[in-house]
C-alpha cells in the first residue's frame, strides 16, 4: 500500500479563476525541475486546477471504444495518417482481460531522492483535475527503482472519476488493483516505495512515453486504448475520425468472419467485405 505523506496541505479552492496567478508559497522547482508551472487555475492551497476540456461526452465515446481491439484501432490510426502512434512492446495489463479507454490525464514525474512532502502531495492537487472517464497515463524517465503506481493512488483516482491507468514503468500493489478490478497497464512490477526515489511534479502537461518508433509525446485529451496486445495512443483531434473508421472496419469483419466460418471462400469474403 503506499501512503499519503502528510503536510500543510489546505482544503479551500480559490473561486478568483484568473489563469496564470499561484500562490507564493506553492514549491516550483525540485532538483532542478520545473514544478506545476502555468497553473490553468489557482487552488488556495497552490496546486493548480487544470481540468481537460473536451468536445465529446467521454464516458459515452469511451463506451464505444470499448467495443473494439487495439489491432484496429491502430489500423484506424494509420489509414488516417497517423503512424507510429502505439506504445512500445511490453506495456500490458495485469490481467489479461482488462481493457482501459478515455482521454490522457497525463502525469509528469522524476526519479529523485527528494522527500519534499508538499512537492510529494501535488498529487493531491492532481486528483482535483481528473475529468471522468479519464486515463491517469505517467511517464516515468525510465525509473527502475521503485513502484510507481498503487492500490492507493488507484483509489483515489476512482474516486476522482479516472477509469485506469498506463504507466511507462512499474506498479506495486498488484494483486490489490486486479482485486479492485482498476485496469492498469505498466512495464514491470515493484513493491519498493517511491517516496524518495521518484515523485509525480507535474500534471496536465505534455509528456514522452516509449513508443515503437522511438518517444511518443503525448498531450492532455489525446485518447488511450488499451488491452492484451498493447497501448494505442490517439491525437485529441482525431479521437472522433479513428473511433469512426474504426467501428466501421470492426462491423466488417464481424460479417467477414461469419461469412468465412459458414464455409465461403475467403476471396469471395474478402471482395465482399473489404477485410481480411
């Protein structure tokens, strides 16, 4: 279980809504990084507000993709131009079954010693953006030292509306997430502790996660699919046009496949339908 570290944190969230302003006390740099900046609204406690702003109903989309399977929706993705837009292989679900679909609430982190606890609870602060039917989706600078996601940083994020998460390195806490059924996607397995050996500083920003032509960066509101075979990353403004392609080549195949069990020759099949 990982533990909430407890600090001066307040509760009161600033109502003034001006972009840009933070309050003086709210940490902005840790091992030389940059901690929370452009805040997109103030909290009284200094963790900013950023929420994703969508043009789609996510839990309605989300529904829809579902439905469907990384192969084609990746597919989808490359009809549309969109190449190289998956994970890099070994990003799995820790149970096979799961399956995980919403736009990215990504999460900047660090590998550092530092046990700064009011840096260390900006993910408290984080846990006030979350839009439901959102995907917590962390990078992690290929940090091999610790858990980096857990049962406890799941549930709140349940909580907070989040549907999974995709981490580019470790959980711990395994057996507790597939218990609680929270689809959760990561690299490896760790059961050390991440306070003071890497650290979430930022949230709602883009972000770099391995993909299989090299770093894939990621933005807030990009979609994620995931399942058995992997994690297919969507641009924002495509998750509509792919979600459409998609659906469409999955309805295709479904008759193609019925048309190729009754006994039709595949050619025949394949000139019918389109896909093989």
């Amino acid at each position: 279980m990982e533990r909430l570290r407890r600090t001066d944190v307040g509760a009161t969230t600033s109502t003034d809504g001006e972009p840009g302003s933070r309050s003086n006390s709210r940490p902005d740099h840790v091992n030389g990084h940059a901690v929370g900046k452009e805040p997109c609204g103030p909290l009284g406690d200094g963790y900013r507000l950023a929420p994703l702003r969508l043009d789609y109903n996510p839990l309605v989309v989300n529904e829809r993709y579902l439905r469907l399977y990384s192969g084609v929706v990746y597919d989808a993705c490359e009809h549309l131009g969109l190449s190289g837009r998956a994970m890099s292989g070994g990003m799995y679900p820790l149970v096979h079954t799961m399956k995980v679909a919403g736009p990215a609430f990504t999460v900047h982190c660090i590998s550092t010693p530092s046990r700064d606890e009011r840096i260390h609870n900006i993910r408290l602060g984080m846990l006030r953006s979350m839009t439901p039917g959102c995907v917590q989706i962390r990078d992690t600078q290929g940090n091999c030292n610790c858990g980096q996601f857990g049962e406890i940083s799941a549930t709140a994020a349940r909580a907070a509306g989040c549907v999974g998460a995709v981490i580019d390195g470790s959980t711990r806490d395994s057996n507790r997430l597939i218990e609680m059924e929270f689809p959760t996607f990561c690299r490896f397995r760790n059961p050390v502790e991440a306070f003071g050996r890497f650290m979430a500083v930022d949230y709602q920003v883009p972000i770099c996660v391995q993909g299989i032509d090299g770093q894939l960066v990621v933005y807030p509101g990009d979609y994620l699919f995931g399942d058995n075979d992997g994690v297919v990353i969507v641009p924002k403004a495509k998750t509509m046009a792919v979600l459409k392609q998609a659906e469409e080549w999955f309805e295709s195949e479904a008759r193609s496949r019925a048309d190729m069990a009754s006994g039709i020759d595949p050619f025949e099949v394949y000139e019918k339908h389109g896909r093989f």
